[in-house]
C-alpha cells in the first residue's frame, strides 16, 4: 500500500510535468510562428510564455513556495486565456470559451483569496481570529473584486484603443462577473468545508497542508514555535 508522502510525490510529479510540456508547447509554438513569418504573433506567445513563468519568479522573490498544484493550474489558465483564446482565437470560434475561463478564473482567485486570509488567520502577531464563515466571505468578495477589476480594464481598452474585449458589451461584462461568482463561490463553499472539518481529504486541504509544510516561516509566532 502506499504511503501518503509517496502518492503526494507522484501527484506534485503529475503537475510539474504538466507545466513543463505546456511551457515546451508555447516555446514551440514560437519557433512555428517565426518561420511562418508570423512575427506579431511569435511576440505574443513569447510574452505568454513569459508570463507562465511568473508565480516561480514571485515564489524566489518573496522567498515563498506556491504549491506545483496551484501553479501547474495558474499556466493552464494563461495557456487557455492568451495563446488558446486571443492567439488562436478560440473566444470567436467558441462561445463557451470566456465562460470557461471566467469560472476558472474565479476558482483560481477564490483559492488565493483564501490563503491570504489563512494565514494571516494564524500569524498571532496580527492578533486575528477571524470565523470560517468570514473566511469564505473573504475569499469569495477578494476573486469578485479582481473580477470586477478586470472588467474595467477590458471597458477601458475598448473606449482608449478601440478594441473589442468586452464583446457584447454590458452582457458580456455581466455574464462574466456571474461565472466569475460562480468559480468564486465553489472554493469558499469548500474552504469554509475545510475549516470547519479538517479532516476531510479534499483537494483544498492538501494544497493548504503542502503551502503550510513548505512555507513554516509563515506560521511561526514571534518565539519561533509553530502554531495550531
């Protein structure tokens, strides 16, 4: 039978990999968009695959370990947004496909909100102790918050550059803002699951359990002594 530590090596290995040949897929894709003669393009791939590389670069920066689950999840989420949507354009060729993403979008949100929230819920020099019902309230009111933020972004390209991010316009920016909710709403239905019963396997405790085990600076009080 085997162990717990052996089946999470296996499931962060899956997820590593997974990043890994999303990654090779754009860097290829680059190279196939150059001899094409496609330089526009090749320059915006570039610019995706930069951006993949991200939630790495902040972890080094900010000397912060970002669970592989939550990273492989982050580059798929860029893959489909950017090279698959605008590059490819599967936001014309499929209608389902910004409904997709927002929801995505909205789980991937959700679940940041959620760890922020954590832990400065369990640094005691903060001095908070907040409910698990706030928790999820957090979370959940962080993803809408960038949601709506993005929605003003996507309004302001299209007055100032004449683009055509919003689509349908005030249908579309509504449409997204409620797959947005419903993304958001999953995980704070969930984390708030988590925090009320621990003992539950779901795949937000193990993200939480691998963040808190590779990052245990974040948990410690001011003695050096890990919190409950």
């Amino acid at each position: 039978m085997n162990s717990p530590s052996l089946s999470r090596s296996v499931y962060q290995l899956v997820h590593r990999r997974i990043s890994i040949w999303l990654k090779f897929a754009l860097a290829l894709g680059v190279v196939l968009l150059l001899l094409q003669d496609r330089y526009q393009a090749a320059l915006e791939v570039s610019m995706i695959l930069m951006i993949t590389f991200l939630p790495v670069i902040l972890g080094n920066r900010f000397n912060v370990y970002i669970p592989h689950e939550f990273e492989s999840l982050a580059v798929i989420f860029v893959y489909m947004a950017l090279f698959l949507g605008e590059v490819q354009g599967y936001y014309v060729r499929f209608w389902w496909w910004d409904v997709v993403l927002h929801t995505g979008s909205g789980l991937l949100l959700g679940i940041l909100g959620f760890l922020l929230v954590y832990v400065l819920n369990k640094k005691k020099e903060i001095q908070l102790e907040l409910h698990p019902k706030f928790i999820a309230l957090f979370a959940f009111m962080f993803a809408m918050g960038i949601g709506a933020c993005w929605e003003i972004y996507e309004f302001a390209m299209d007055r100032l550059f004449g683009m055509n991010m919003q689509k349908s316009g005030l249908v579309d920016t509504m449409w997204d803002l409620i797959v947005d909710g419903i993304g958001a709403l999953i995980i704070s239905i969930a984390g708030w699951g988590f925090l009320k019963n621990s003992s539950n396997d779901s795949f937000l405790e193990i993200w939480i359990d691998a963040f808190i085990d590779k990052n245990p600076r974040l948990f410690l009080d001011k003695n050096g002594s890990k919190k409950n």
